[in-house]
C-alpha cells in the first residue's frame, strides 16, 4: 500500500527553465512515507560483470510496460535525426591511496589548499590522529562523519594521484572478484572514451558502452550531441542508510552545462524530437538545470547539484534514458523508479536477472521510455 502523498505547488520559475518551457501551474507527488527498503530485488553473485562486457545485451522498456532484450546495435540505430544526445565528459581520477599499513582512503573532493573531503574506516581513528600516506606525506584527521577530513602535510596534485592511486571501483566488484587492488587495465576498463577533465571519483558507466566513432556517427547521421560535466562523487556512489528515503542526505556534485547544449535541447524540443541520457548523471545534470539549481555565466550553467531524483519526481527534460543496472535501496536505482515507475523498474529487473544479464558498473544497459 502507498503511504501518504503530499502535493506541492511549485511555480513555473522555479521549475521551468524560461527558454525551454511554456509556463503552466505544475503539482508535484511524492510519496512522503516510502521506505527504502521499497527498492529491493535479489540477484545471485555470479552476474555482478567483473569486467567490461563486450557484446553489450540491453534491456529494452517502452512506455506501454513492455520490455524485452535489444541489441546495442539497435538502440545505436534508433536516435533519430533531430534528437539530442547528452553525454557527461568527467573523467575519473585514480584517487583510492593506500598506507603502508593496508589502509585504503578515498580522496573525495578537495575543499583548501591543504582540506579533502574523504572516506575511509575510522572508527578507530581519533580527531587529531596522523595518517602516513605513501610519498612521504602525512595527514591529519581533522574531522570526522561522512566523510571525514584530512588536513594535509603539502598540496596534492594529478601527478600524486597518478603515481599512488588508484581507481575507485566500487566495492561490489571488489567482492566479486576477491581483490582489492585494480587490474593493470583498469584505467582502459573504467574510464570512458570521450572524457575531457578529469574530475570524477566514480565513473559514469553507462557510457563504457560506446565509443568516440559511435558519437561521430550520431551527429553525421543528423543526431545532436549535448556535453555536461558531472564530477562524481559521493552523491553518486554513497548508498542509503536511511529507513525512509526522504531521510537520505544527498550530497552535493559539481556540474556544467555549456551553452551550445541549452542550444541543442531547445532545437530538439521544438522540432517535437526525443532528448536522450546517457546515464543518472547526465540526467541529473540536466534536471538540475532545468530547476534553475545552477548559475549562468558567459559559458553557461555551473554549480552544485544535491537534487535527489526519486519516485514522485516530474522530469522536464529527458525523453529516454539509458543507463547500466543498479544496486538494490541505492538513490541511482530510485531515479530509474522515478523516470519509469517502481513497479514497472522492479517487475524488469527481475526479469533480467531471470535472464542473466549481467549487474551494476562493468555490466549490460537498460532504455527506459518515459511514461
């Protein structure tokens, strides 16, 4: 049974950007009681994709809940000309460092010269503790909580990360493989082709799936293709531990939207074509956008995001989404709810695990239509 839902107004300036929207009075729902646990299905360990699949299997949902499997060439063939393509462009830094010790900390965002935002076991770490780090330096834990602080003995940069790091991958591929460490071709596997500013603890996985050629492609074929940044980072990645998922904290990322992609998206919408996302952060990217949660500037739109896509939330923008398979109570897998109903998202991923598809980051795609 649905909990309670609550209706809120929101005025068409703060939802709709004015280039892009006709204004009209617009209610939003939100299920005010839904629990977390709402966004559950089981999967055995075996389909969790140790590494990148190469013959890609997709997981095709129309808008009349209906799915069935695609092929990738099929989804690459149905962008028609006239469509808007948005693709993030973030790359990911190698920033997990281990200690000497064995200790594995995750570098998050760097908020001084010498203060980062970072994860790591600390519970028996006391405010004050000092942490030897490889290279010499030392850090100093100068607060904890999620995520805790380091101050540091001198300034990181790329070269540091790229000398003692390494990639972030999330831990469940970790667990299926039985290893910590990254494989020596994890900085092909986990990065994609076109990224531009490297910026990311995580990367956006759905676009492993294809290439600069097939973006070449696209746009000789008529298809436009929108550019957005999203640094990723922990309001990505961090998992629910809150029992009501209104509860979660959504952490704050750093986005950007040029110009010529605002352009793109008002020609796709007025010539009555289908905007497309390639993953959650390009979507959120752009939701953002149209909420005026960013900045303009003589480039375009920057700032932070800590827009929480879940299921009530009314997109503006994007038509079809295409994005890997997500973990069980994870906010990644609640926007997916949110874009093509809980009900429908959960009877289809059961489905494909019936089907073996293949799970999570280095797994196969899913296309949602939206209702």
């Amino acid at each position: 049974m649905e909990g309670p839902r609550v209706e809120i107004f929101q005025s068409a300036d703060e939802n709709f950007h004015p280039k892009l929207f006709a204004t009209r009075r617009v209610y939003s729902y939100i299920d005010a009681d839904m629990k977390t646990s709402e966004l559950s299905y089981s999967y055995p360990e075996e389909l969790v994709a140790q590494k990148p699949v190469t013959d890609s299997r997709v997981l095709w949902v129309d808008n009349n809940d209906k799915w069935r499997e695609a092929s990738l060439e099929e989804v690459k063939k149905s962008l028609q000309p006239g469509d808007t393509l948005i693709l993030n462009d973030s790359g990911v830094i190698p920033c997990r460092v281990f200690t000497d010790e064995g200790l594995e900390i995750l570098f998050i965002r760097q908020e001084e010269p010498l203060v980062w935002q970072v994860l790591f076991p600390a519970r028996n770490y006391k405010r004050g503790a000092e942490i030897a780090l490889p290279g010499n330096l030392r850090a100093k834990l100068i607060a904890k909580g999620l995520p805790q602080k380091l101050q540091l003995s001198e300034p990181l940069q790329d070269e540091y990360f790229d000398r003692f790091g390494e990639l972030a991958l999330p831990p469940y591929i970790q667990k299926a493989r039985g290893e910590r460490h990254n494989r020596e071709t994890e900085e092909a596997w986990y990065q994609t082709d076109w990224w531009k500013v490297r910026g990311s603890c995580a990367a956006p996985t759905a676009s492993l799936h294809f290439s600069k050629q097939d973006v070449e492609s696209w746009q000789e074929k008529g298809v436009q293709i929108g550019w957005v940044t999203l640094h990723v980072g922990l309001g990505t990645f961090l998992p629910v531990k809150s029992e009501n998922l209104d509860e979660h904290p959504m952490h704050s990322e750093w986005c950007f939207i040029p110009r010529a992609t605002v352009e793109a998206i008002e020609y796709t919408k007025r010539r009555g074509g289908k905007v497309w996302a390639l993953g959650t952060t390009a979507t959120r990217t752009i939701e953002s956008w149209a909420r005026g949660k960013l900045q303009e500037g003589p480039e375009g739109w920057a700032g932070e995001t800590d827009l929480f896509i879940r299921p009530g939330f009314e997109f503006k923008v994007v038509d079809v989404l295409m994005t890997n398979f997500h973990q069980p109570q994870s906010t990644l897998l609640a926007l997916v709810c949110a874009f093509a109903g809980k009900e429908k998202t959960l009877s289809a991923y059961e489905w494909a695990v019936e089907n073996k598809f293949r799970l999570f980051s280095y797994g196969d795609l899913s296309l949602w239509q939206r209702n």
